[in-house]
C-alpha cells in the first residue's frame, strides 16, 4: 500500500476496533477502496474494517459496486462465527460429560471483547486439555461430526476437521523453536493452567473455562510472535491482543506480567509489538504494562512485513511452485524458513540462532526417517 492509502487503512481499524469516528480529512479525496478491503482480507480484519467504514459519513464511504459484495462477504463472516460458537457447544458438552476438562484458548474467547464480536473473523477452535489427557480428548473427538478432510499432528496438538470447522487439541498451549524460551513457557504453563485454576464464562449460552488473565495477556502475545518468527503474522492476532490488553487492564497483574516477560526473555518483541499496538492500532500507552516501545525504523520494518505477508505469512511466498513430492516440499519449505529467518534477523539474533538449529536438526532428522 502507498503511504496514503496506509493512513486510511489504520484509521478505518482503529474505529472500528475502539468504536471512534475515523479521521474524515483523510477521506476527502479520491480513496482506492479496493486496495483497502484487500489489505483487510490479507489480515483477516475485513470485519472490523467494515465497522470503521460504518462510521463514515454516507457520502465519503464506498460505491454501491463495492460495498454490496462486501456485505456478502461479512454476511459470510458472520455465518462461520455462528456455525464455530455451535460446534464449540457441542464439542465442549461431550469433552466435560467425558471427565475432561478443556480450556479454550483465544478464538471466540476474545471474539467477546470486539465491538461486534461476529465481525471478528473465525479461525478455528483451540482446546487445551493437557497431557494427562489429551490422548482420550483425541479419541472422543475423532468419534463427533463428519471428517472434512485430513487430520495431522505437531508436537502441541492434533488437527481436526469436523463439521466445516477445524478443531485443535491441545496437550501444549503453544511452543517455540527457541528451545531456551520454549522449556520456560511451558513451566508457566503449567502454574497457570494447572495450578493456578482457569476462570468460568459463558459465551453464547455455553459455560466454557477460560485461562487466567494474566496468562491470557502473555499468551496472546507469546502466540503472535511464535508466529511472527516462525514464517509471518497478520494484523488479527496483534488486534486480539490489544483489545485484551484495554478490556482487561483493571485485572492484569502487571508487575507479574512484566517479570515473566523477562523470564522469557522477550523484552524485544514486547516493545516491538506494544508500540505497534499503540502507534498503529490506537491503543493507550496506559494499558501496556512497561510500555517502552522500539525504534521507528524496527516497528516500520515489522509492519511493513505484516503488511507484506498477511495473515500467518499466507502472502509471503508463492505456494504453487510447492512440489508435489516429498523431497521437494521439503526444501521448498526449508528455502521458505530461511528466506524468513534472513527477513528478520536482526530483530532477535540469538533467540533465531538458537531456534534455527533446533528447526534444522528436526527438519534433516524428519527427512532421513522418511520410507
């Protein structure tokens, strides 16, 4: 995007993620409207981005052309929204008559703390249920609903296809390469959602456990850089976060917070992502706990990469010229990972250093194994 049509971008998601007026002088004058509403497809935040055009004055806002696919589009976001609270209903009922008991994580437990929480566009749902029992949580969730389509499984969870939505078990709530940060989050892990005890919510009709607060505000975070180092983020998990950060301020233990953060040693992306947070998404330096953010050059570089790749990364790289056969995919994938390793280096030398080897290690080990 050009500078100008950035602006407008941030200033459309910025009303619609604080429910604020857009700033109107930027809209008095000829507005791309389809590179806008591409960007917030990119970043799957075309939901709020809608609301932020919903603020506008009839007259400054799209032509009829381009705001009726739109509202198909959010008629869309809104069905998958319904159809992801109806099987989390479902799920959760069986899990809990089964003797296990699930926590969920972000997803439609943030959903709650957007302006129009079904304009928030529905990825997929996260349970975690540990290791203890994660193998039976598997075997329940194998026998619920129609398979649509192929079921895989990484060192955190197994992925499931059901109903038309996907379903994640967890047995980690998230993991990292850096094998240093990965061990020390998985110790926190276990204090909040072991130890700790979960909080009770009711979110559309269904009394679902949610993570402690505090855990919620380092994971949300935790989560988005796992993301960002290991191959790109979108702007929907930096939203998440912020709008967690506002909502839950009051309950934040932010002394406790702080030190974790540098338990972690994740200082770097903390400011990194807190002064994007602020800068770019509105949110108030008073709800940041330590709020110190980086330099410009490193918060421009990061967003002009979040900008680039879309959500997850999705953007980045050309999948089609994916080979189809094993080998291949492998080095495609291996070339994708060090084209993104070179791309953000210098943000956290030695965290990626550390985490690359243990990434090689696995990927030649994985290779060799293969019959």
């Amino acid at each position: 995007m050009k500078a100008e049509e950035e602006r407008c971008f941030f200033s459309l998601l910025r009303a619609g993620l604080w429910d604020k007026e857009a700033d109107l002088q930027l809209f008095d004058r000829p507005v791309d409207w389809q590179v806008l509403l591409e960007q917030g497809r990119k970043q799957t935040v075309l939901g709020v981005l809608a609301d932020g055009i919903g603020k506008l004055p009839p007259a400054l806002r799209p032509p009829s052309p381009i705001l009726r696919p739109l509202q198909q589009e959010l008629l869309q976001i809104r069905s998958g929204h319904i159809l992801l609270n109806h099987v989390l209903r479902e799920i959760w009922e069986k899990l809990v008559r089964a003797g296990i008991c699930p926590v969920l994580l972000k997803g439609q437990g943030v959903a709650q703390y957007y302006v129009c929480p079904e304009q928030r566009q529905c990825g997929d749902i996260d349970l975690y249920v540990g290791p203890e029992q994660y193998d039976h949580a598997c075997q329940m969730l194998k026998k619920y609903g129609k398979s649509t389509g192929g079921e895989s499984e990484s060192s955190k969870h197994r992925h499931f296809h059901r109903n038309g939505v996907i379903i994640e078990i967890h047995r980690l709530a998230g993991t990292l390469s850096d094998p240093l940060t990965n061990k020390r989050f998985q110790r926190l892990t276990r204090t909040y959602l072991h130890e700790d005890g979960c909080r009770f919510e009711k979110l559309k009709g269904t009394d679902v456990s949610l993570p402690p607060v505090n855990f919620d505000a380092l994971f949300l975070f935790f989560h988005l850089v796992g993301h960002f180092i290991h191959g790109g983020v979108g702007l929907r998990q930096v939203c998440d976060w912020a709008l967690f950060l506002s909502a839950r301020s009051a309950d934040i233990d932010k002394e406790r917070l702080s030190r974790e953060i540098r338990f972690l040693r994740l200082e770097k992306f903390w400011r990194l992502f807190g002064g994007i947070a602020v800068d770019y998404l509105g949110l108030s330096g008073d709800m940041f706990p330590d709020f110190f953010p980086a330099g410009k050059k490193e918060k421009r570089r990061a967003m002009a990469l979040i900008l680039e790749t879309g959500n997850f990364g999705h953007y980045f790289f050309d999948h089609s010229l994916r080979p189809k056969n094993y080998y291949g995919s492998k080095l495609y994938w291996f070339y994708c990972w060090i084209r993104w390793q070179m791309e953000i280096f210098s943000f956290a030398p030695w965290m990626l250093l550390r985490g690359g080897l243990v990434y090689f290690r696995g990927s030649i080990k994985r290779v060799l194994a293969h019959k």
